[in-house]
C-alpha cells in the first residue's frame, strides 16, 4: 500500500511538472505562410498585428514565400506569462528558421520588428541573408532622449506601465489614437492601427514596451554579417525642432558597428514608413532585396 501510494504521488508530482512545464514552454510565436519563392519573414511592430502588411502581401506574394509572425497579446487579447517577453520572441523566430531549414531568408522587421530582426542577425550570423527594419534601431530609446541608458530608464518604465495599467478603456483609446497620429501622417491610414492596438492585451504591451526600454543590444551589431538595409523617419519630429540632418546622425550612431548597413531617410513619412510613402519604400526595398 505505501509503496503504491508513493508511486501515486510520484505521478501526481510529475503531472503537476507537466502542467507547469507546458505553461512555461507555450510558445508566444505563431506564423501563416503565403505565396512561394525565396522566404521573407514579416515581424510587426508594438501593439499591431500581421494585418499591417497587408499591402505588402499582395505585393510580393507570387515572388516570395512569406511568412507571417503572429505573436500573443499583440493584435489579440491572449496573455502567456514569460520573463522577458522579447528574448522569448527571438528564441522563437531563430528557432523557427532552423526547424524550416529555411534557405536565404530576408527578415523584414517594422519598429520592434526591425529591432528584434537585427538582435537574431547578430545572434545567429550564418541564419539569415539580409534584414530590412523600418525604423528599428538597436536601442530607439536614445533616439529621443541621448544619453539614456537601460539602468536609468527603469523608473521610465514604472511609471510608464503603471500609467497605462490605470487607463479606463476610454482612456486608453484616446491614448492610442494619439500615439497613432504621431506614428502615421496619412490620416485614412490610422483607423486600423488603433484598433489593433485597442485588441491587444495590455499587460503584454507594457512589458514588451519596458523591454524595449531596458535591452539595448548596440554591442552585439559588431556580429551582424549580412546586408541590413534601415529605413528612418524624421519629419514627426520636426515641430520639436528636429531636423533631418541631426535625426539621420543619431541614426547612424546607432548602425555605425554594424560591418554591412545602408541607412534611407524619409523625407515626410512619419514611423509607418511603408505606409506613408509606399512607392519610395518599394522602390528602394526592391533595389536592397535583389
């Protein structure tokens, strides 16, 4: 009897482990893949969805086999719990390309997206053949405010997220339909980015955003490899009294390591590049990519 009780315990103890190893392990990442050819792989931005390639979809759709990241909380309400939201994303994209045994494969980032496509180039030199990121940087924070750093953005962060944590769903519509109007200039362009950010889960979004704040991945560029072709913006800066010359040295500040980097500057487009000068961003995506 004791002996069976003790295997019944043992049991119910690796079945718990089970459970909270299958929690811990739920993969943040999902993908659609569509068309066929040489393999892209589209990584949004923070607080959208898959949907903001939409245009670029139908665009290149019968040249290249692309692959749509999804990830949970963004876009969606879904929640899975992880310490470093970021770095599980990454994991998972470096682990995806391998298990595809995926072959000269573009990486196509958008702001997080951008930045998360530069963090798995110098993680994983050999992977990838080249990466566009539309206005992703290795550590954007600097961008707007020099000389910060991951260790004096903290109390940022926490005041940040506890911000956003107390908005009422009012509230946080507002907020997002001004946080849209600086990030896109073409106005028939923003209803949709709102509601993707009004769909996605809040608590996700505050963490993802703190870790943009927090890891600033400027001494790994020296590893990336491969062409990186940037896209920037400048011009939502300019009633702060930017100007495109000084915008365009904080970003080659920040690509300056990187052994193999093409740097465009828009002229007028706001944070949605492809958005807001498409015909431009093809042009010369098209040049960088062929």
């Amino acid at each position: 009897m004791k002996t069976t009780n003790s295997i019944l315990t043992l049991l119910l103890c690796l079945g718990f482990s089970g459970i909270l190893f299958g929690q811990q392990s739920e993969k943040v990442m999902s993908t659609t893949v569509l068309g066929k050819g040489q393999p892209m792989i589209l990584i949004h931005g923070m607080a959208c969805n898959s949907d903001v390639w939409d245009d670029l979809v139908e665009r290149y759709k019968e040249n290249y086999e692309l692959h749509l990241v999804h990830i949970k909380g963004f876009g969606n309400d879904e929640f899975v719990k992880k310490d470093h939201y970021l770095k599980a994303i990454l994991e998972e994209l470096i682990a995806y390309t391998k298990e595809k045994k995926m072959k000269n494969t573009i990486l196509v980032g958008h702001s997080m997206g951008g930045f998360l496509g530069l963090w798995a180039a110098a993680e994983e030199p050999e992977l990838f053949e080249k990466v566009v990121s539309i206005d992703g940087v290795p550590y954007f924070p600097v961008l707007q405010m020099p000389g910060i750093t991951p260790e004096s953005a903290k109390p940022i962060v926490e005041q940040m997220t506890s911000s956003m944590a107390s908005m009422n769903e009012e509230q946080a519509l507002q907020n997002q339909k001004m946080i849209v109007e600086s990030m896109i200039a073409t106005p028939s362009k923003r209803e949709k980015v709102v509601d993707m950010g009004m769909k996605s889960n809040p608590q996700i979004i505050g963490q993802a955003y703190g870790e943009m704040y927090t890891t600033d991945i400027r001494p790994l560029m020296d590893k990336i490899q491969i062409p990186v072709q940037v896209f920037g913006a400048w011009a939502a800066y300019q009633s702060y009294g930017a100007t495109k010359e000084n915008v365009t040295f904080g970003y080659k500040n920040q690509l300056k390591d990187i052994q193999n980097a093409n740097l465009l500057v828009a002229d007028s487009a706001y944070h949605f590049v492809f958005v807001d000068e498409p015909d431009w961003f093809y042009s010369e995506m098209e040049r960088f990519i062929k």
